[in-house]
C-alpha cells in the first residue's frame, strides 16, 4: 500500500502544480491550459477494448443538492429529482499488453442502504412504497452476466469516491470471500485517509465500516492521477470529496469521462440546458458548471475539477453538450416527470467484451 503507482501504472503530471496559484481565476486557467493539453496527447490513444454501462437503480435526491446554486435560489421544480446509478465495465491492454477489466461503480445497494442519510430517507417512507420509488433495474452480477464476463475476470473496482460504497461484498472480509475473487480497489490515496477520520458531515453519506476486515492487499491506494494502460486512465477531480477521481477512457467518438460531479448533461454545459432556470442561472451568475453540492467539501476545487472534466472531454460530435456522462444521471420518471437534463445518455456501449478467459 505504500507504493506510489501500483500495479505497473503510469503517473500523470499533465496537472502537478495546477492548483497551487494563489487565486482560482489562476487555478482556473492552468487548469483549463493543461487538461487541453492533456486531451490532445489522449487523442493518440488507442480505444479501450470493450467499455459498456448498465442501469443499476434510481435513487430519489434532492433537487437542491443536485443543482447546487439553482435550486437554492428556487428557482426549480420539483424538490426531488432522480437519479439513475449505473456501472460501466470496460475491458482494456495494460502496459504490457494484457487485457484487464475495470468495473466503474459496481454499487452494492443493498448494504448500501446501511448510509445514514439513505437510513432516514427509508425510515420517512412506507415500506410499501420503497421499490416503486427506488425501483431497481439490475445488479452487478447480472450486468457482468450480459456480456458474458465472469466474476473472476474483473481485476480491478473503482468508485470516483466511496460515499454510500460497502467494498466487503465484492472484496471479502475476515470472515466472508468477496463476490469478485481477484478484484482490487483503485481508490485515491487521500480518499481512503479521509474515510479512516470522517466528520459527521461526511460520515452521513459514507456506508458505516465500508472497508472493515477488507484485506489490505485487494486494496491499491494510489497518489495523484495514473494512467492504467492504453486508453484508460483516472484523473484527481477533488472538491466533492478530497480524494474524488474520474474516468477518463477513449472511444471510437473522442474522449469519455465518467463523473459524479455533476448530475446531468445540463450539469456540465448550463449556458446549453433546456431548463430555463439553470440556463438563466449560468447566464446570470457567468457560471460554467453547475455542482452536486450534497456534500461541498470544496466547491472551489469542485468547480474547478469540473472544468478540467469538460476540458479533457470536448464537445459531442452528435449533440451539443459535453462528453462528461454523469454516473448517477438525472433522468424522468413518472414520479418526477420534470427532470432537468436536456440530453439524456443511457446506457452506452462500445466495442466487444472479451468472455469467459481462463483464469
């Protein structure tokens, strides 16, 4: 756990130093510099093998929390919107060569909804309407399943952070095997120092002893951002969470990343957004992002890190908005018909899973 880049990783130092000017306007066009800079090099990488994501569960989020700033104005609504979780699997050479699976995201639900916050959410709401207004779509399993990958093919899980994440299921504890046998957590080095020591405003939306009896060798804590072979790579996007990271993978459109920064497309590029409020927001307060303030940790970095999201991203070939696509979308339901997102992504695919190898 105390080497720097684990497993054969390549440090990226596109952005040491960015942060450190003495004002975020400064912060603001180094970053901006260097994550343009970043994507042209990107640009030559090969695709990634295989990348698809699959609908997990919607989760009820309030609105405020979901376009931090807008809604706190009330200028919205309604007071709740929807969030659709997803995972998003991708298959991809290392360094060496050799095809390695990624799982983004792979949320455990069911002791997930040991988080505090979810605890009081489900306490205020019959149990008779849980599954109508968290309805679930799939699990982890059945999405490897679809494609044909096996449990013990996945060598590796990574969260952009780990609230309401219990790691013990897919990696095991002292007393019970992991679900994935041979996966191991990528998790940003400050991320996991920061769930050792959790205020009560962080702890609300962390899974109690998520990482407890989980051995330290499936663990690999890594510093700054790393590329983990061709195509792939996480990059540091404090300001949610000290140590939230995103992914960031090619595909034969450009340039993808994978964030919980923000909750929609509209999140990402306001002055575009359909929704008259959010658009009047960003053109009235000269916004560029709008957050996902449930918990602001920073919301200077996050601001910030949302830049450099979209910077590394560009612009969809097929619409208007960025190529960020937001982990936990915001998408209609019956329930909250009036979800703010002007382009919704789905689930996406690309390329062909790679089955059944011998492991």
């Amino acid at each position: 756990m105390d080497a720097l880049h684990p497993a054969g990783f390549q440090p990226i130092a596109d952005f040491d130093g960015a942060r450190a000017a003495p004002t975020p306007q400064d912060r603001l066009r180094t970053l901006r510099r260097q994550g343009q800079q970043f994507r042209e090099r990107f640009l030559d990488e090969p695709g990634v093998r295989y990348a698809r994501s699959f609908n997990l569960l919607r989760i009820p989020y309030p609105a405020w929390f979901a376009f931090s700033g807008v809604y706190s104005q009330q200028l919205l609504k309604p007071h709740l919107v929807h969030l659709l979780a997803r995972t998003v699997l991708i298959q991809f050479e290392d360094w060496a060569g050799q095809l390695k699976t990624l799982l983004f995201t792979p949320a455990d639900f069911e002791t997930g909804s040991q988080t505090p916050y979810f605890q009081r959410m489900a306490a205020q709401t019959p149990q008779f309407l849980h599954a109508t207004i968290a309805p679930v779509y799939g699990t982890v399993l059945q999405a490897l399943a679809a494609c044909g990958v096996a449990p013990a093919q996945v060598d590796y899980i990574s969260y952009d952070h780990l609230h309401t994440q219990n790691l013990r299921r897919w990696l095991g504890d002292a007393s019970t095997p992991g679900l994935l046998p041979k996966a191991k957590l990528l998790v940003h080095r400050r991320e996991l120092a920061s769930v050792q020591g959790l205020l009560p405003t962080q702890a609300d939306w962390y899974c109690p002893h998520g990482l407890q009896g989980v051995p330290a060798d499936r663990i690999l804590p890594f510093d700054g951002s790393v590329q983990l072979g061709r195509g792939l790579a996480l990059v540091h996007t404090p300001g949610h969470t000290e140590g939230n990271h995103s992914l960031v993978y090619r595909t034969p459109d450009g340039i993808r990343v994978s964030s919980e920064n923000g909750v929609s497309s509209d999140s990402w590029s306001p002055t575009h957004s359909r929704h008259n409020a959010i658009r009047r927001y960003a053109k009235a307060t000269g916004a560029e992002v709008v957050l996902n303030g449930n918990t602001q940790e920073s919301s200077v970095d996050q601001y910030l890190s949302m830049v450099l999201e979209k910077t590394i991203a560009g612009d969809s070939a097929s619409h208007e908005f960025s190529n960020v696509v937001p982990s936990s979308e915001c998408t209609p339901h019956w329930l909250f018909p009036g979800a703010p997102s002007s382009h919704l992504w789905g689930e996406t695919a690309f390329g062909a899973p790679v089955p059944g190898r011998t492991v």
